[in-house]
C-alpha cells in the first residue's frame, strides 16, 4: 500500500506538470502576445512544451543508472528537482533587460523534466521489485494509472479557477497571468506531501540481496529473520561496483541487447504519436471547430471540458482496463493491440478527416478518444511497465531509463514538431496538414507492432529471479570469451 501511495502520487505529479502546459500554452498567448492574434508563436510554443520533455529524457538516463550504482534509496531526490521546478515555473517573471518571464518558464520546465525523469526509472524499478510476480504487472499498471488520474486532475483544476476568475477575465484578459500560475504551482501540492514517505522508504529486498548480497537487510526490509545458515550463503559486497562494465557485459550480447531494443524503439515509436496529440488536444479540438469561441474565457472553458471528456472517456478507462487484464492477457498482448488498433484509427480519422470535420464533430471526437483509449489501453502502459521486469537487478533501472529515455525523444519530436507540420500549406492556426499528420501517426503505430512482435517478450508469470538467472558477470564473460579463444586456438585430433 505504502508503494502505491508513493509512487502513484509522484506520477499523479509528474502527469499534472507535464500536461498542464496544454491548458497554458492558450493564455499565454492572450497574455503575452496580444499582437500575434492572442497565440503563441508555433516555434515558441514548441520550445515550451519540449523543453519538459527534453529535461525528462536527461532525468531518466541520470537517474536510472544512478539508482543501479548507489541503490534505490537515492528515491526522493528527484521529487525535490520537481518541487523546485514547479515553483519557478509558476513564478517565471520578466527581467528589465533580458530574459522574459516565457524564457524562464523554458527553463524551468527543463528542471521540472529532469524531475519527471528521474521518477519513471526508480518507481518502475521499485514497484517492480517489491512486488510478487503475479500481481507485478497489475502494481506498476495501478501506479502508471495514477498519469491520467493527473491528466485529468489538471483540466479540472483549470476548469475551477477558470470559473473562480471569470468575471476579471472577461473585464481584463490580463487576469490570465493568475490562472496560468496558479494551475502550475498547485501541481506542487501532492509532491511536498509525500516527499517524506520516498525519502524514508527502505532499500528495495532485491536490490540489497542481489547487488549488495546483504541478505540481512534484504530480510529487514521484508520484515522477515534471516537463518544462520542462510546468512553464510551470502557475503556483504563492499567494495565499489564496476556498473558500467556489469552493464556492457549483459548488453553486449545480442540475445540480452535485442530485448533492450525492442522496448526502447516501441516505447520511442508510441510517444511520437502520444505526445503528438497529449500535448496538443487543443489545438485538435480548435481545428475541427469545437473550442472556436468568441471570447477568451468561452475558448479556454470548452477547450478545457474539451479535455475532460477526453481525458474521461479514453484516457483514465484505459489505463484501468490495463490494470484489470494485464495479469489475464499479457504484457506483450496487450501492447500488440494497442499499436494494432491505433493503426486503424488514425488511419480512419486521416482518411476521413474532412468529411468528419465537417458533417459530424461527436463522431471525430468520438474517434479521437477512442485512440486514445487504445493508446493507455495498450503500448504507454505496457512499454512502462515491460522494461521493469525483465533485465536483472543490476542493470534494471538502466535498462528501464535508456528505454524510457528512447520514448522521451520520440515525445520531443512530437513536441518540437507537431506545431510546425500541421500548418504545412496552410497559414498559421489553420492546421492544413493535421490530416497527413494523423496518416504518419498510424505509419509509427505500425511500425511499433512490428517492433513489438520481432523483440518484445512476454514477462507475465514470470519471477524477477528467471532473469536474475539469465544475469552473466563481466568477469565470467571474459573468462567464456578466454576459454572459447583458447578452444579455438587448441588443434582437435581426428579419429
């Protein structure tokens, strides 16, 4: 329960901060760009929503080999990163001369990120090793949950304050200067209030056996007593670790580096088109005419019910219908239908696109959501979920960061791209090309069931121990690789 509580709060606050700057991005335009028809500029508004993303693939890489060299027990320090770039994102002000107060929400964000990033290794690596194998995959699918339980805390958070500001903004859009601030800075809330519980969580039983070898701690952490006997098994590694070498070693045979592949290219393929459309639903929505409102408070109001009733319809069921089958289908099912079923859909809303648009918006959203569905009720859970369970203990939250890593730069593609490629052959807020970008989303989800099949196993049933097993140290490989030179280099006597 105490897992749950703190990891789920901490993906409750990474979600919340990083797709808050969807409800944003649309009143710092009326804020602060009042002479560019009250929108940001395309490539500003990319910088802004990249830039999380950008700080997140740095936190998953720094992070997951920081967990594997100094232990689960660094699990708190990136909830502090986030706490911090929280706050400065929400108090970004303009200097005299200089940098403006967006230049500094960039740069903040990039802090924030790193935060974020830093929170998909370890409470990957620390649901999954506290768990039992067969209720692992529903664990880490019920904390994953918690993404679009802040997705959609965030647009009803916007959705109150929008409320509570409405008659200063209708007298002054310059009130929008508060609600932006305060929609980013209440994403703090749920981090300082469980930043206690991570830095006090003990280091994980499996960590502690397998790479400290310290079966007393192991035993501790477990509540359990450790036999006499038991205790002679194992001898307390003391002196410091060659990670980098234990790490090369286990990837550098194809058999272990092909299931490193696999989940980092579908993780990379599923987050172009999940980034792509999560971090841009508005202007999805402003496209087929939806949140077009006279006024600014009127297009901010239905942009953001826009958002819930996505966020309600497909985002938060699938990620509960992965937490309810991921113990029945598998991991590797799963993730196969999610990619399949995207492919169809945004091959359909790409095809259709404009007679969608134009004679039966519900039926586009409706289309839209269900995608969506299909994205949590698939791959972006499964492709979290996956890299947690099979590499051993002491590459683990490597392999989970690296893999999370490749997803990261797919999302900064979306991010930086997306903006400027919908407006191919269209002028600016038109989104001419939203069709052939939604074509392009269905050519990735492809590519990622292609990936999925050739190099992506299945892990349900499985216990952490099978891949222990599988684990060869770099001193036993050089002493393999000695021994094979040295067979080869031995003439064999014919008969």
């Amino acid at each position: 329960m105490r897992t749950i509580l703190t990891s789920g709060a901490g993906f409750f606050t990474d979600s919340y901060d990083v797709f808050i700057i969807n409800l944003v991005t649309p009143m710092l335009g009326y804020v602060y760009y009042k002479d560019n028809n009250s929108k940001m500029p395309t490539d500003i508004e990319g910088i802004i929503k990249g830039m999380a993303s950008v700080g997140t693939l740095i936190g998953q890489l720094t992070f997951g080999f920081l967990s594997d060299i100094f232990g689960r027990k660094i699990y708190g320090l990136e909830l502090m990163i986030i706490i911090l770039g929280t706050i400065n994102c929400a108090t970004s002000g303009s200097a005299v001369r200089g940098v403006s107060a967006i230049g500094f929400l960039g740069c903040w964000r990039l802090l924030l990120g790193i935060g974020v990033g830093g929170d998909y290794p370890m409470s990957a690596t620390i649901t999954s090793e506290w768990s039992s194998a067969g209720r692992r995959g529903m664990m880490m699918a019920l904390i994953f949950s918690m993404q679009g339980i802040g997705n959609l805390a965030a647009a009803i958070v916007t959705l109150i304050l929008l409320a509570i500001f409405k008659n200063a903004i209708n007298a002054d859009v310059d009130n929008l200067d508060y609600v932006w601030r305060l929609c980013i800075g209440l994403g703090a809330v749920p981090a300082v209030a469980t930043i206690y519980l991570r830095f006090t969580m003990p280091e994980s039983p499996r960590y502690s056996l397998n790479v400290n070898h310290d079966v007393e701690a192991a035993a501790m952490a477990k509540g359990q007593q450790v036999s006499a006997e038991l205790a002679k098994q194992y001898t307390k590694v003391e002196e410091k670790r060659n990670h980098w070498a234990e790490f090369t070693a286990y990837f550098g045979q194809w058999r272990h580096f092909k299931v490193l592949l696999g989940t980092s290219l579908s993780w990379f393929l599923l987050d172009i088109a999940f980034y792509g459309l999560g971090l841009n639903n508005s202007y999805v929505l402003a496209a087929i005419g939806y949140s077009r409102k006279p006024t600014a408070f009127e297009t901010l109001w239905a942009n953001t019910v826009g958002q819930i009733i996505i966020t309600c319809l497909g985002s938060v069921p699938g990620y509960y219908l992965t937490v309810i089958f991921i113990e029945r289908w598998g991991r590797r099912t799963i993730q196969m239908m999610g990619f399949a079923v995207t492919t169809v859909l945004f091959t359909i809303l790409a095809a259709a696109y404009y007679p969608l648009r134009d004679n039966s918006t519900p039926a586009f959203i409706f289309l839209f959501t269900l995608a969506q569905l299909f994205q949590n009720f698939g791959a972006n859970s499964t492709t979290f979920i996956i890299p947690g369970e099979v590499f051993p203990t002491k590459v683990r939250s490597s392999a989970h960061g690296i893999s999370a890593a490749s997803g990261k730069a797919g999302a900064i593609i979306a991010a930086f791209a997306f903006n400027v490629l919908v407006d191919v052959n269209g002028a600016p807020g038109e989104h001419a090309f939203l069709p052939e970008t939604l074509g392009i989303f269905a050519a990735v989800m492809f590519l990622g069931l292609v990936v999925t099949v050739l190099w992506v196993p299945e892990s349900m049933g499985k216990d952490l121990d099978e891949f222990e097993e599988d684990y060869v140290s770099p001193g036993l490989v050089a002493v393999s690789d000695q021994t094979s030179i040295q067979n080869e280099a031995t003439p064999t006597s014919k008969a």
